[in-house]
C-alpha cells in the first residue's frame, strides 16, 4: 500500500484530516497569558531567557507579547517590517529548464494558491517568526473538491503553546506537560523557523535582542511618571491650630484631597491652607533614555532610524535614501526566508494530492524583489547605447529591468501613433504643377512646348521658401526632439547655428535680386 509521506519523511495521520491535533489537548486551550512583563527586573529577565534556552519557552513568548502590546514603536516598527511582505507581487515558477509537464504542474500549484482565500492572512503569521523565531500556523480543517485537497481554516497558535527540545534535534513541540512535548502531527501544521539572529529556535527571534532596550525604557517611562507627578503640581500644606481634635485635623486633610481634585473644599474655622511652588527638575535624563531605547529598537527591526523619526539634526535626504535601502534588503531576506516556508506548503498540498515530485524538481513560489529601473532615465541610457552600435543588449533584459512582461498569445501591445506627415511631404504635395489644370482656350490636349512644360513645373516661391527653410532647420528640429530643458535647447540653438545649411536660401535670394533687376531694368522708360 502507497504511504503519503510529508517532506520529513512521516506518514499521514488520517485523523488530521478530521480534526486538529490541538482539540485533544484540553490544557492547551486553558492556558491563559502570565504576563511576566508586569514588575520586570533586572534580575528577573535572565531568568526567562534562560529557561527559554532549556526549551521552556512559554514565559518568554508571553514577554514577547506584552513587549509587542505596551511598547507602541516596537509595534509599529515590526508592523512596517512584516506588511512590506503583502506589498511584494508573487508566482508560482517551474523549476529551470522545466519540461513540458512542470510547467504545467506549476500552473496547477499556482489555481491552487489561487482557491487559498487566506494568502495574505498565512504570509503575516508566518512573517511572526521574524520575532519570535518561529511561527506555527495549524490546519483547522482540510476540505476536498473533487479528487483534489485543500486547506480552509488555518489558524496561527499561540507561541506559549509550544516548547523546544534543544538537546534532542531543536524541534517544535506541542507543550502538554510532557517532558519533551508531542510530536506536531504531519500535514496539520504550517511551522516556519525565521533565521533573524544566529542560535537556537528559542534565540534567534528579534525580540530577544528587543528585551533589554524595552525593559530600560519601560524603567524610564514609569521614573518619568513618578517626576510628573511630584514636580508637576504644587505642594499643599495645611496648618491647623494646636489643640485641634482629630475630627478637625481629618476635615483639614480631606480639604486638602478634595482642592487637589476639584479645587474646592472646606476647612475649620482657625485652619489655613498654604501652596508651595513645586520643586524644579528635569525630565531630560529620562527623555534621553527613551529616545535611546527606541533608536536602537529601529536599529533592530528596520537597520536605522531615518525611515521611522527625523530629529532635524542629523536627518537628511540622503542619509534618509541610504537607510531605505537597508529597509530594502531586509525585505528581499525576510521573502527569501518566506520562500522557503512555502516550499514546504508546496510540497505538502502535492504530496496529499498523490503527486510524487523531487523536491529540487517541485514548483516554487517567488516573491518578486526587484528595484525597477526609472524608465525615462533607462530609456535615454539604454538608447545610447544602441545609438553607439553596442548590438548585445537582450531584449528579455530590458523587459525585466524596467518590470513591464513580454506579450503572450498574441496579446495586444501599444503602438506609436502615427506621426503627422513631415514638412517636406506638405512641400512635395504643394509643388506638384501647380498649372496642370489649366489650359489655353485653343488647347485641345497636353502642352508638348518644353518651355512651358518646365514652367508648369517650376516650384512656385512659397513652396520653394518653405522647402528652403526645412532644409536650414531640419537638423535644429532633430536636435530639439531629444528632450532637453529650456535652457539646453537655448544652448543647441546657439551651438547650430553656425552649422545652418543655408545654401538654398541663399540661392532664393539671389534669384530674386537678379529677377527685380532684369524687371527693373525693363521698365525702366516706362
């Protein structure tokens, strides 16, 4: 009997397909958040970290939580890290030189993908890893559509729910009180392991780097608090005369809570009330270590600080392009890791559907990570070099550089519209024998006297002004339709000049001086 194994080599466990493993363990779905952040010291932090290396990682996770929950820029910060990944377009690609046959299995992984409604829902869970150092998303419930298998209800678990073997493989197991835990169930989890930071899947999430930062700013902000409240208002004392009872002195001190409060309140008669201007201090020590906190927070998630906050001191344009691209390659790491996990999403849904392909061999999804060209600046580059006669530019190249597909199928693509026609087409149309229609009234067919029939040909002068001066600034026109900005177009203009053929205008000209002679001269006595 044929076995359907996962990419580990496990058989199925038909029970998966019935239920999750998770509705079996009861504790799980009781275990609630300890919150340890709450009175987090010094002291008490190693503590966690520690047990989380052993492979008791549940309190960690429930720090990585409020750490995520209390600290606002951690969460923005790690929000912008993790949404980059929806904006990125995706495909499901053959392997190379794939036949015939991988092409179309890659077409059918890719309907596949198509019918999973929770995509985006599934990236952003996985993309937790990048925190936690590992995420595992679990599959409520496999449905079947005809022959063919799909998953529709996956949901991410909480990170306590798990616990490491450290010792033993460094697995992902189900924390059921056991000493090393139960075993995930293949084909019922979607786990993906994110190397953020070298080590151990217990150690190489970012929030482990995030602790300390988060834990002194967290002292800073409750010491800033504390001086708020005792540098920011006035002292109020009260003065009671001696030999007050005890009830007198009690109204005195509830007047004093009451003024705080509401400004108003009543005191016995023979008591004062005195304010005291509040003492001076700063809140600069404590604003420097905030601000220190979540500068290297943005250095741990985002590798810089110009893409989350500008100080208007070391903050400029270019700086600010530089740690984009930092931002940038993260991005392309963080969908390189992505990649991987979905190999294996890959594998499984082939393997439940009875298709037995070599995992070098199998289809793959890849996030596109390019950075597109500037058309306009890779046109003008692009068209320097062919002008030069570089002849080994590919066109497929091109296409890629600039993000714009290759038409399939006899796909419909634009076309340059047609051009006006050219000056010296309108010149052409207008010179030709501009006298063909007329005729002498003897004349019964076509002119034969040579002289009359250059005559009828003869340009007339406009035409022979217009073609003259197409020929003096057709070069400066060519040059004009390159582009340039006002001031460069000033200066080919100047530049071309002296280069003008005018010859033929000349030429007109001459003509015409020599015609208003001869005129001249023939009535002259007249």
């Amino acid at each position: 009997m044929v076995q359907i194994l996962d990419q580990y080599g496990r058989p199925l466990n038909k029970d998966v397909l019935k239920a999750p493993q998770t509705a079996r363990t009861v504790q799980l779905n009781r275990d609630w958040p300890t919150h340890p952040s709450r009175g987090m010291t010094i002291a008490r932090l190693p503590r966690i970290l520690e047990a989380a290396e052993r492979g008791d990682i549940s309190a960690q996770a429930d720090l990585f939580e409020d750490m995520v929950e209390r600290d606002g820029h951690i969460f923005s910060e790690m929000a912008k890290r993790k949404n980059a990944l929806l904006t990125l377009d995706w495909s499901i690609e053959p392997p190379p030189n794939a036949t015939a046959e991988e092409k179309q299995l890659a077409a059918m992984v890719a309907s596949w993908f198509a019918d999973l409604q929770e995509m985006e829902d599934i990236t952003l869970n996985a993309a937790e890893a990048i925190g936690h150092g590992f995420s595992a998303q679990e599959i409520e419930k496999w449905e079947r559509d005809g022959n063919l298998w799909l998953p529709t209800r996956i949901k991410l678990r909480p990170h306590r729910w798990f616990c490491t073997t450290p010792d033993k493989g460094d697995e992902i197991r189900l924390n059921n009180g056991s000493m090393d835990g139960e075993e995930l169930w293949p084909f019922g989890w979607l786990v993906h392991t994110h190397n953020a930071k070298s080590g151990y899947i217990a150690q190489s999430g970012l929030y482990r780097v995030l602790v300390w930062p988060y834990l002194f700013k967290n002292y800073s902000v409750r010491d800033l608090a504390e001086f708020l409240e005792i540098y920011g208002l006035p002292a109020r004392i009260g003065t009671y005369i001696a030999g007050a009872t005890q009830d007198e002195q009690d109204k005195l001190m509830e007047a004093l809570v009451t003024l705080g409060h509401n400004a108003s309140g009543i005191i016995p008669e023979g008591a004062k009330i005195e304010f005291k201007e509040a003492a001076n201090g700063q809140s600069d020590p404590f604003m420097a270590m905030i601000s220190w906190a979540e500068r290297t927070e943005s250095k741990v998630i985002l590798g810089g600080t110009l893409t989350s906050q500008a100080d208007g001191k070391s903050s400029t344009n270019a700086l600010g392009v530089v740690h984009n691209e930092v931002r940038h390659d993260l991005l392309t790491a963080d969908a390189r890791q992505i990649e991987g996990f979905y190999r294996g999403v890959i594998r499984m849904l082939l393997a439940i559907n009875g298709y037995d392909v070599s995992p070098r061999r199998q289809p793959r999804l890849v996030f596109d990570t390019r950075e597109l060209e500037n058309i306009q600046v890779f046109a003008e580059g692009v068209s320097k070099l062919v002008g030069a006669g570089m002849k080994t530019i590919p066109v497929s190249w091109v296409h890629k550089k600039i993000g714009i597909p290759e038409p399939k199928d006899n796909e419909a693509v634009l076309t340059p519209p047609a051009s006006p026609l050219s000056l010296q087409a309108l010149t052409t149309q207008a010179a030709a024998s501009p006298f063909r229609h007329f005729t002498a009234l003897s004349s019964t067919g076509e002119i034969t006297d040579p002289a009359q029939e250059a005559l009828d040909n003869s340009l007339q002068p406009g035409a022979a002004i217009n073609l003259a001066m197409e020929k003096l600034i057709t070069p400066l026109v060519a040059a004009l339709q390159q582009g340039q900005t006002p001031d460069e177009a000033m200066d080919i203009i100047a530049a071309s000049y002296p280069q003008l053929d005018d010859s033929m205008l000349r030429q007109l000209l001459h003509q015409a001086l020599f015609v208003s002679e001869v005129w001249g001269r023939l009535n002259a006595e007249s």
